[in-house]
C-alpha cells in the first residue's frame, strides 16, 4: 500500500518556500542582498581568528592551521544546522518562527564560509582588504572550478607566469584597484552563486522546518555535506599550502589596528 504523505511536513515546505520566493519562483526582494551580504567579511576579522589559532597552536604549520579552521567551519555549520531544526520541536516553536531561524542558519553557513575562505587567502599570503573583492572570491570558491575558472580571466591567467591559479587571481583581487573586467566577472560569479545557492539551500531551508524532530537531522546533515564541499572546493583552488606563514600572521606580529582599502577599522572595546 503507497504511504500517504504527511500534511504536516507539505505544509512546512509550502511555508518555507513561501516565506524565500513569490508566485513566479523567483526570490522575494532583499534575499538577494541578504545572500550577498553574508559572503563580505571584514579583514581584521579575519587576521584576528588565525591569530587566536596560533596563539593556541603556537608550532602549528600553515598546512595545520588550515587543517584546524576546516575542523572549527565544519563543526560550525553542521552544528548550526542541527540547532535550528531542533527549534521546531520546542513548545512554543511552529513552524513559521522556524522559518526565520532558517533564515538565519542561511546566513550563518555562509558568514562562517567567508570567514574559512579568507583564512585560507590569507595562509596563503593573499590579502584582501575590500570585503567585495572578498566576498567575490568566497562565491567563487563555493561555485568550484567554474568560479575560479571566471576569477582566473582576470588577470589573464593562461599567460603562463608560472604561479599557481590562487596566487594569480589572488593578487589580482590583493590590488586597490582592479579593472573594469572585474565588475562584469563579479556578476557572472554573482549570478551563478546564488542561482545554485537558492537551488541547494532551498532543500535545506525545507528540511529545517520539518517538524517532529525531523530538521534536527535533515539540518545538521545538510549544511555538513555542503561544508564539506566547501572545503574540498577551496583545497583545490589554494593549492598546497606554503612551507611558512605570512610573517604578518604571527601572534604578536603587528597593531591591533588594521587598514581595510577605504577604510580604517581600530580595537572595539
């Protein structure tokens, strides 16, 4: 006998789709800047985390630091994920409140994303100092070969200068100025970035508003096979890691005050 489908859980997914896109489909306005905003991040904030890790990891190589920031990302989203489905089970909790903390796990992933990305960058000696420019590379990154196949036309990557892809579109992107082509190339990136997020998020979004204790699982399990994605996507752009650390990585290495292209962003205390 064919199973019947559960009310319940075509209810949930009719809400949660709702709730992102309109009659035709398409994203309801302000996702798209909302998606967009979640890839920018601050560089300061950036070099403050890999400090924190050599601080704990004081022999660490690069190759370990990176190793340490894929475990600490990993944890995060799939721990994430199964936070927010756990909510639908709460009394007090329905469906639609759930909604918006997916929402919100939405933008974590991808805020912790662009926060394992740029680490790498910087292990690698790329920096960048305009979140734009960053949050381009991090769409680029989770996009895979096709991103940064798009971020490599650049800088004329097939010039054969003899450095690795990442160092090439890497310093490209390091510069204050970059030229015309990078806005139509961050718009392709832009394009298909949240063209297969919304695709693969969408699914996620749904599984965390299942009822019954159902997200918990679906959530945590969603964002950790897309993690780990991530990860492989971005080993495979950066290469191997370099032998040494960017001296201005070291713990004690420079002020707390760090200059971002535009911008000057101090201790917050």
């Amino acid at each position: 006998m064919a199973r019947r489908s559960n009310p319940a859980v075509r209810i949930a997914q009719e809400t949660a789709h709702n709730a992102m896109f309109d009659a035709d489909g398409k994203p309801k306005p302000g996702v798209h800047n909302m998606l967009l905003k979640a890839v920018q991040i601050q560089r300061p904030l950036v070099v403050a985390y890999i400090r924190r890790l050599q601080k704990k990891h004081p022999r660490a190589t690069a190759a370990q630091l990176a190793d340490i920031a894929e475990r600490d990302y990993l944890r995060a989203v799939a721990g994430g994920g199964a936070l927010v489905g756990a909510t639908a089970v709460v009394p007090g909790v329905g469906t639609v409140a759930s909604l918006g903390l997916s929402a919100a796990a939405t933008v974590g992933f991808l805020e912790a994303t662009a926060l394992y990305a740029t680490s790498l960058a910087e292990l690698h000696g790329i920096r960048l100092t305009n979140p734009e420019k960053a949050g381009t590379m991090v769409m680029a990154i989770m996009l895979g070969e096709e991103g940064t196949s798009l971020l490599g036309t650049l800088s004329g990557q097939a010039s054969g200068s003899g450095n690795s892809p990442a160092n090439t579109w890497g310093n490209v992107l390091s510069k204050s100025m970059v030229g015309p082509g990078f806005g139509s190339v961050r718009k392709r990136i832009q394009h298909a970035f949240l063209k297969n997020l919304l695709k693969r998020q969408g699914t996620a979004l749904f599984g965390r508003a299942l009822p019954f204790g159902i997200g918990a699982v679906v959530g945590g399990a969603g964002n950790l096979v897309m993690g780990r994605a991530v990860a492989k996507n971005a080993r495979e752009a950066f290469g191997p890691m370099p032998e040494t650390i960017p001296g201005e990585l070291t713990a004690a290495a420079g002020p707390d005050n760090l200059t971002l292209e535009g911008n000057i962003l101090g201790s917050q205390r």
